[in-house]
C-alpha cells in the first residue's frame, strides 16, 4: 500500500489519534455510507459497540466523546475543539443526535454507546461496530471498524488483509523494508528525504508538498505556542497541573543560566515536547507525529532545530519532516503505530527513531548515518509499554514524550559522530519491536490494567 507523508501527519484533536481521531473518522464514514446507499431516511436507532482497548480507556481518551462527534458528520481536522464538550453535553442532555447534520433521531449515549470491557474484535484491540435500524427494528447497516493507530481506520475487510490505506498508487521509489530504501539512494545517488519527495509528486506537485510540510510544521509550533501559554489543570480526575507555562517563565526569565549550564538547551526541548502533549491532553488540536501520545518528540525536535541549529530554514524543516515520515512509514507497514498492539514502544519509540533520523539529516549525516540514528532512537525504547493513568494520556505520556525528545538527540549525534556502519539495522530493530510487541502482556498495552496505571492508583 502507498503511504504519503501527508497520511502520517495530519491535524487532529487531542487526547489519541487511535482512541479519539480514529474513532471520529470510523462514525463519520459510517453515516457517510447511510447517506451513499439511501439509507438515511429511515433510520430510527444506531447503536454504537467499542471492544478492548477502546472499552478499557475509551473514557479518559475521550472514546465516546469523539464517535458521537463523527456520527454528527465532524472531521478530525476541522473540528473545533473548544465546542467539543458542550455539543457532547447537549446530546447527553437531549438525548437525541443530528445524524450528519440532516437527520435526527432518538440517541441516549448511555443506552446506544456501550463500552464492552470483556470483549475483543479478533483483528486490532481497538475494534468498533456500528449499527442502524428502521422502525421495525430491522438492521439496515453494520459496519466493523478498526483504529490501527495514528488515525488510520481500515474496516474489517482490509483489516483481516493486513491493509493499512486503499491505495495502490504506483510509486517511482517504492521500498518495504530500510534495505529496500538505502538500496535505492544509494543505486540513484538520493538522501531519504528526496526518495520521499520523488514518492510524493505522485500525488501533488513540489509546491504543494512544500508548503503543505510546511504547513503542518507551522501547526506543530503553533500547539508548541499554546501549551507555553495555557495554564490551569488538566481534565479527567487527576488533578494534573500544567507544568510548560511556569518552565517556560523560568526558562526566558533568567536566560543568564544557559552561560552557566551546557545543558540548558535540554531544559527548552523538554518544555517543547511537555508543551504540546499538555495540549493534547487537554483535547486541544495536535499534529499526529506518528500518533496524538507521541505528538510532542518531533516538535520539540523542530524547534530545537530552528532555535538553535545555525541555519535553520524552511528547506531543512522539509527535509526533516520528509525523512522522518520516510521512518515512520517503514514502522507502520513493518510493525505498529498502536500503543494498544504493542505498547508506548509503537508510539514514543517510532516518533524517537522518526525525530533521531530527521535530525541526522539536518546535521549534515550520510544515508547510513540516518538509518543508524533511526536504529538507536528505537532499540533504546524496545519494550516501552503504554500504561496511562486512569486511562489518561497524562501520566507518565507527558514526560516520556519530553524523555523521547532528548533521547532523540542523543541518538542523532552518536550516529553522525560515527560512520554509519553498525550492528543492528533499522529492519532488524522494526522486527523486534514487532515481536517484543506480540510478547507483551495485554494489561501493559494502553488497557490501564497494569504498570504505573495500577500501582498509582494503589498508592
């Protein structure tokens, strides 16, 4: 399957791309084919099923609050999300919904939307079926879905093929494995970020791919901007105070301490990575990078770049975002971007290995330096699991984003201050995600049943 850069970073809204913005794209395209097939006028009843994971946080990840968004025919990307919780009230009070905006019936969240915590879908943790009736109690449409991370939805048919998008779009430089990929830099003389760029003008000429990165780079800093100036306590329970707004008072009012601490910078990069997933908690609007969990490692590592990197330009910041889309989409394809499959190792740890790789490319790395620093950013998150408090993408999401963001540089410089030769390639490294994914015990795999999500409660 071909997968753009523009599939794997797309504007969302907080708390998850696969517990919030999957789910939200599964209940719009299942109102979309009631309206396709002529359906609509007759539906009276729809009921809405969410299995495993979903079921076991759906709660804290704001599950339920974004299938009733999409049932009301709202997109992930243009939804606002300050009217969120206010229409989803609206609905719990009225009890009745405006099916894609055309169509009212009868709708009591808590009697049409059920949390089955006991069961799972045979394909993907975060499974979800849908149903319609008529007034005769007739089912006029069930759909499956699956939420398979970082938004991506596949139904149950392209779920049991192991399809990732419906798209067999012809590529010039088609690669499956990072073999495949230095193979062909190395065979047409290309860096990574120009494969993927070569990749991309099969969709959309070179201006638009250049001002789209652009564009999500922008966005990236702007949520960078908002969680340094919102402050207050986050939502869900836990009573999370908001730490990026005093970091960054403490940072830009005594500037004088980075003379005296060679690793001031890392104070800055944490505050960015804390930042944005802060906002991303709160169920603010975020950049998937690969997922909302992971949403805050490449821009902390972008405004590292331009803040303190000499040279930084918007060509480098597309070079970034296209290598590290080029790593992110081996991960996808060759393993998982889904805490829920095979824990915060599919999240933190590709969005390290995409942000490591990326910022080899800026530093001046070779192809093999790249794919090396690609390699460490993940080997050293192998068995990362995804243990979130209270089902909340707070405790410990936030800091491991900051740590994966340090990590991230650490693995970018000890790659470039090699030759690129290495032991354990970036395949092999995938590989062993996948399989340390496959052995990890369910509870440790974002169904808040074990790790810190248990023994903080205990305590």
């Amino acid at each position: 399957m071909a997968i753009s850069t523009f599939d794997l970073f797309t504007l969302g809204i907080g708390p998850s791309s696969s517990h919030t913005v999957g789910p939200m794209r599964a209940a719009r395209r299942f109102v979309d084919g009631l309206s396709a097939d002529g359906q609509m006028e007759s539906v009276v009843r729809v009921e809405v099923d969410l299995f495993g994971s979903l079921a076991l946080t759906g709660r804290g990840h704001g599950t339920d609050r974004a299938v009733l968004i999409g049932l009301l025919g709202e997109e992930p990307e243009t939804v606002d999300p300050t009217t969120m919780a206010e229409r989803v009230a609206t609905i719990e009070r009225e009890k009745r919904i405006e099916l894609l905006g055309v169509h009212w019936i009868d709708f009591d969240p808590a009697k049409h939307l059920l949390f089955q915590k006991r069961r799972s879908l045979p394909y993907h943790p975060n499974g979800m079926r849908f149903y319609a009736y008529d007034s005769e109690g007739t089912a006029v449409r069930e759909r499956t879905f699956y939420s398979i991370g970082g938004g991506f939805v596949v139904n149950e048919d392209t779920a049991s093929e192991d399809k990732i998008v419906a798209d067999n779009t012809k590529l010039p430089h088609r690669f499956t494995s990072g073999a495949e990929l230095l193979a062909i830099c190395k065979e047409q003389n290309l860096a990574i970020w120009q494969v993927m760029m070569a990749n991309e003008l099969v969709w959309r000429d070179e201006d638009e791919v250049r001002q789209g990165l652009l564009k999500i780079a922008e966005a990236m800093r702007h949520c960078v901007q908002e969680g340094c100036r919102n402050d207050g306590i986050l939502p869900g329970g836990l009573e999370v105070k908001r730490r990026a707004p005093r970091l960054y008072r403490d940072l830009t009012e005594r500037p004088e301490d980075s003379l005296r601490d060679s690793l001031a910078i890392l104070d800055w990069v944490s505050l960015f990575a804390i930042a944005v997933n802060e906002e991303n908690a709160a169920g603010g609007r975020v950049v998937t990078a690969p997922t909302n969990g992971a949403a805050g490692i490449l821009p902390a590592i972008l405004e590292y770049y331009r803040r303190f990197i000499h040279g930084a330009n918007d060509d480098g910041i597309v070079r970034f975002l296209l290598t590290a889309s080029a790593i992110g989409i081996l991960f996808k394809e060759k393993a998982s971007i889904s805490g829920a499959e095979v824990g915060c190792q599919g999240e933190v740890g590709v969005a390290c290995s995409m942000a490591a790789g990326g910022l080899a490319e800026l530093l001046g790395g070779s192809v093999s330096q790249v794919e090396n620093a690609a390699e460490i950013g993940m080997e050293h998150n192998l068995g990362l699991t995804c243990d979130p408090v209270n089902g909340l993408v707070q405790i410990p999401c936030i800091e491991r984003n900051a740590m994966g963001a340090v990590k991230a540089i650490n693995a970018a410089r000890l790659a470039i201050r090699g030759d690129g030769g290495h032991k354990v390639s970036l395949d092999k490294v995938i590989r062993t995600m996948r399989e340390t994914g496959a052995d990890m015990k369910k509870k440790y795999k974002e169904t808040s049943r074990g790790g810190l999500a248990l023994n903080v409660i205990e305590c």
